[in-house]
C-alpha cells in the first residue's frame, strides 16, 4: 500500500513539474513573439533557440527560429537547423518545404528546385506532397514552377479538379486568361455540378484587361469540341457580361435543346434580356417559347412578356422625344397607334387566357398605357376599377388603388384619393415601392389639405431610405414644412402652387409662386422662386428661367438649392438651347463649388459626354 502510495505521489509530482514547465515554455515563447514584433531578431533569436533546445520535435518552435534566421539572413543557420530536422524525419514533406523556401530567399534557385524534387521523390510522388510543395513554391512566387508541380500532380490522380483549380487560379494570376479558361472547362466537364463554383471563380478575373474576351474564346473553342450542357450555360453568362445578348441567344438555344426544359431556359433568359433593355433579343426569346412550345405553361407569361416587351420598345421611343431632363413638364402624346398595338397585344391575353392573374396584369398594363402615355384619365380609370372588380387581393390591386388615386388628385378629388390611399395603405405586406409611393402620395394630399401635421408624418416614413427614389421629393417638402410650421397661412398658399402643377395648371401655379418669391422670408421666398423657375422651364420660356436661377444663386442666403439650380442651368443650355458651351461652364460650377453634392458625378458625365459630342467628325 505504501508503494502505491509513492508511485501515485511520484506521477502527480511528475505531472505538476511537466505542466509548469510547459507553461514556462509558452511564456518564453510568447516573449519571443514580442520582441520579433517589435523587431528586437537578435534577442527573439536568442529565447527561440531556448526554447528550441528544449522541445526539438515542436514544429511551431522550430519554424519560429527558422523564420527569425531568415529575418536576419542568417540562412546558413536556417539551412543547417530544417537539414538536421530532415534526416531525423525524412518523410516529412514540409520540411522539404521550408528548405526549399529557405534556399529560394537566399537566392539559390536551382539549390531551392532541387531541394522539392528531393522531398517530392522521398515521399513517393504523392498527391499530398505535390500540393504541399505548390502552396510553398506559390508563397515564394514561383509560378512557373507550381504550374509544372500541378501538371505532374494531375497526372498521378483522377480527381484532377484538385489540381485544374488550382491551375486555374495561377492561370488567372499570371493574365493567361485562356489557359485558366481551360481548366475550368475541364472541372465542367468532370463534374457539370460545379459550374456555379466555376463562374463565380471566373467572374473574380474578368474585369482585367482582355481577360473577358480571351476568356470567351477559349470556352467557345473547347465547347466545339466537346459540346457540354453545362458550357453552354458558361458561355452564356460571359456573353451576357460581354453585353452581347445576340450570341448569349445563341447558346440559350442550344441550352434549351439540350435540357429540353420546355421553354423554361429561354424564358428565364428573355426576362433578363428585358430587365437589360435588350428588347430585340427579349422578344425573340419570348416568341420562341410561344411559337415552339405551344403547350408549355410558361406560354401565357412569354405572351405577356412579348407585350411588355413591345411597350417598353415604344417607351425607349417615347423618352427620346419626351422632354424628362425638366423637373416639370407638359403631359406629351406622342405614338398613339402604336400605344394601341400595345393595348391589342394586351387584350388578345386577356381574351385567351380569363385566369385572375394573367388577366388582372393585362388589364394593368393597358390602363397604365392610357394613364401615362395616352393622358386619358377616365379610360385608364375604367380599367384600374377593372381589376378591382375581380375576386381575390393581389398586387395587382395595390398598383390599381395607388393610380386611381392619383388620378383622382390630378381631377382635384382629394379626400377620395385619400380614402382610396388610406385603404389600401392598411395592407401590412405591400411591397416596398408600393409603400414608398403611397406615403409619399399621401404625404402631398395632406399637405394640399393644409394637414401639415399629417403630411409630416407621412413623408419622414419615406425618408427613412435615402436610397428610394422618392425620397429626394419627400425631404424637400418636409423641409419646407418644419421650417414655416409656424406660418401656416404662407404655408397653405404654397401648398396650393404646389396641387396647380401636380394637376399641370402651370399658368395658375405661376401666379401664385411670382407672389410668394417676393416674401419677406427668406425661405419662403427661395423655394418659391426656385419652383417658379422650374414653371417657366416647362412653359419653354427659357430665358425667363435662367434669369431667375441666376438671381436666386447670387443672391441666396440658405444655399439649399444651388447645386440643383447651377445643374439646371446646364441642363437648359444643354438640352433646350443647344449652347454646349454655356452647358459646359455651368457644369464646371458645380466641380468647382460642389463637391459634396450629388450633382457633382451627373455634372462630370454630361461635362464627358459634351466634349465627345464637339469632337466627333462631321
């Protein structure tokens, strides 16, 4: 029993001694690591080479004293410390590694080359080693040489995608786009299950110089040899990022039949041609899902999105002629019959197919056609009470309750628009661009009402994300409105000005901002000046305009507006007067003075794009 007793005390007292000295030993050690950090090498050395001593066979002690050798070219010592470690472990490819590393450094090239082929030879040509050894030939930069190390290596495996990715990535790093391109197309073809691992790779080099079309090249020459599904998708894709929808086309159709998905892929490929405004392509797509898959069930949607198409052909149209560089502007119908061909193409669906949502979206598109390009209000009425006529609640009713209310403003029914606003507001999950609407909407009906408090509310909800498109529209009342809440009176009679031109009653509008500009308040009067000048802009009496912007600039006190007024100065001279040189000093006002201001990025484009246009060849 006593015996047991000593033998237990023995290895409790063994244990403790162990215990304290390891912790001694990584104090010391993080000690060292100090001293490196701080660039005291000698005395880091000096504990390294302790603590080493002590616990040869502990790796990271032995790379921190090699690594501090380097630190201070003393590679000798490096060299004679791994050289020893290696004939004590001889199948330790790592350690070749960090001799190899070390002779690399020191610049014995041939010496550091020879040192991985020792280890790679030792270690029987494994798989294993031939990576090690890359990731310590790529750490030095050697690529040329890991390239060889990864070729070697595929040749002694059949998963090869090991090796081509990394092939591919070195590929890439030494702008042989072409040969990455291959790589990639050989994981593909081992493995279609990795092409989207394969393009985002591709996508990360893409955006170097020549690398896109390289890149296109050497995936189109393997697909023509090897003709994989899966490629196809690939050379989709960089077509697309090439912006050359045309030949992507191409490929969608051999895609197609190749998975023979029934229309699906050309149709997923003809939304996205639309998103990119492509709508020649869009509708080829659209019309080859209709024609050549009558009984898919995707033939109803490419029909509405052959319409869509059209429409947004006839809208590209329509913004060329359409003056939308004004901040207000006259309600211009222009391609009236084409509109109709639109309306017919609508029509014809809902005529097909009566389902509630194919039909309920026709029915959107043709009243948004009479509401916002033909300007025949109680048509487009028609249809927007159309759709919510129908059973069943859809987004579809939201868009429609929103334009009736705006149409309904514009007639100058404000509470009904309110109501019509209120109800369809109660909906908790109305899309966001809804909601941003219908807040900012109803924002401007309260303040029209002389409900300032009301109106406030509404349009601090739409400033919440400075990111939507309305808030800009909505900060600029909000601001008006805190600053004169307490002159209520000046407040409604700007409140009236800003109802007569929503309803495009410009003469009216004119009237009585010219009375408010001459206010003694300073606020009061530069936002309505500045909303006066925008007035004559849309009644074309231009030179009126920039007289006042000009006035307003020189002389204001608040600078609220006077980047967007400069911008607006070149933006007449520019679009209405064709003055390119006056639009091109304006501009510069606004690098020159604004700097922080968002029209600073617009004003350097137009300043570009300007001096282009005069030095084009007649």
């Amino acid at each position: 029993m006593r015996i047991f007793k000593y033998s237990v005390t023995f290895f409790l007292l063994s244990g403790i001694i162990l215990f304290s000295q390891e912790k001694n030993l990584s104090n010391m050690f993080r000690l060292a690591k100090s001293f490196e950090q701080s660039g005291q090498y000698e005395e880091a050395k000096t504990i390294y080479k302790n603590i080493y001593n002590q616990q040869p066979w502990n790796h990271s002690y032995l790379e921190a004293l090699n690594n501090i050798y380097i630190q201070l070219k003393e590679y000798d010592e490096a060299i004679d410390l791994i050289s020893g470690n290696i004939k004590l472990n001889p199948d330790n490819i790592g350690l070749y590694g960090i001799l190899g590393s070390t002779y690399y450094t020191k610049g014995d090239t041939l010496k550091a080359f020879q040192t991985w082929e020792d280890g790679l030879s030792l270690t029987h040509n494994s798989v294993s080693s031939y990576r090690i050894i890359v990731n310590y030939a790529l750490e030095n930069r050697a690529f040329k040489k890991a390239i060889e190390y990864l070729k070697r290596g595929k040749e002694l495996t059949d998963n090869t995608d090991i090796f081509s990715l990394d092939l591919a990535r070195i590929y890439a790093m030494t702008m042989s786009f072409e040969k990455a391109a291959i790589e990639y197309c050989e994981i593909i073809k081992n493995d279609p299950n990795k092409t989207p691992m394969v393009i985002g790779n591709m996508i990360s080099f893409l955006s170097r110089p020549n690398a896109l079309l390289e890149t296109i090249a050497a995936v189109r020459s393997f697909n023509e040899t090897n003709n994989i599904t899966e490629i196809n998708r690939v050379l989709i894709q960089l077509h697309q990022l090439n912006n050359d929808y045309g030949s992507a086309f191409e490929y969608v159709v051999k895609l197609e039949s190749q998975t023979k998905s029934n229309g699906s892929e050309l149709y997923r490929f003809a939304q996205e041609a639309l998103r990119q405004n492509k709508f020649d392509i869009a509708s080829k797509a659209f019309n080859k899902v209709i024609e050549e898959y009558p009984k898919s069930p995707l033939v109803p949607q490419s029909q509405i999105g052959y319409a869509r198409t059209f429409e947004q052909t006839l809208n590209s149209k329509r913004d060329s002629v359409i003056e939308n560089w004004k901040p207000i502007y006259k309600t211009k119908v222009v391609f009236v019959d084409d509109y109709k061909k639109a309306i017919d193409l609508y029509q014809q669906i809902i005529n097909k197919y009566p389902g509630i949502e194919i039909k309920s979206e026709s029915v959107l598109r043709i009243a948004e056609i009479y509401f916002k390009k033909l300007n025949e209000l109680d048509t487009a009425s028609h249809f927007y009470n159309n759709i919510l006529s129908t059973n069943g609640i859809s987004q579809f009713h939201y868009e429609a309750k929103l334009r009736l209310a705006e149409i309904n403003a514009i007639k100058g029914d404000l509470v009904y628009a309110e109501n019509l606003l209120l109800d369809v507001s109660k909906n908790r999950k109305l899309p966001e661009y809804i909601n941003s609407q219908i807040n900012l909407l109803l924002g401007k009906v309260y303040f029209w009402e002389g409900n300032f408090e009301s109106a406030s509310e509404k349009l601090s909800n739409v400033t919440q994300n400075l990111s939507d498109d309305n808030a800009n529209d909505a900060l600029q009342l909000l601001a008006l409105i805190r600053i004169l809440k307490s002159d209520s009176l000046t407040l409604a009679e700007y409140s009236k000005a800003d109802f007569m031109i929503y309803k495009k009653n410009f003469s009216g509008a004119a009237e009585l901002l010219n009375e408010l500009r001459v206010k003694k308040n300073p606020i009061v009067s530069e936002f309505s000046a500045f909303k006066y000048a925008q007035v004559l802009i849309a009644e074309e009496q231009y030179t009126a305009a920039i007289k006042t912007l000009s006035s307003i600039i020189e002389e204001s006190s608040l600078q609220m507006f006077n980047a967007e007024m400069q911008y607006l100065l070149g933006e007449i001279k520019f679009f209405a007067l064709k003055d390119y040189d006056g639009a091109l000093a304006e501009y510069r006002k606004i690098l020159e003075n604004y700097s922080n201001s968002l029209y600073f990025d617009k004003s350097r484009q137009k300043i570009e794009y300007i001096n282009q246009y005069k030095n084009r060849p007649i």
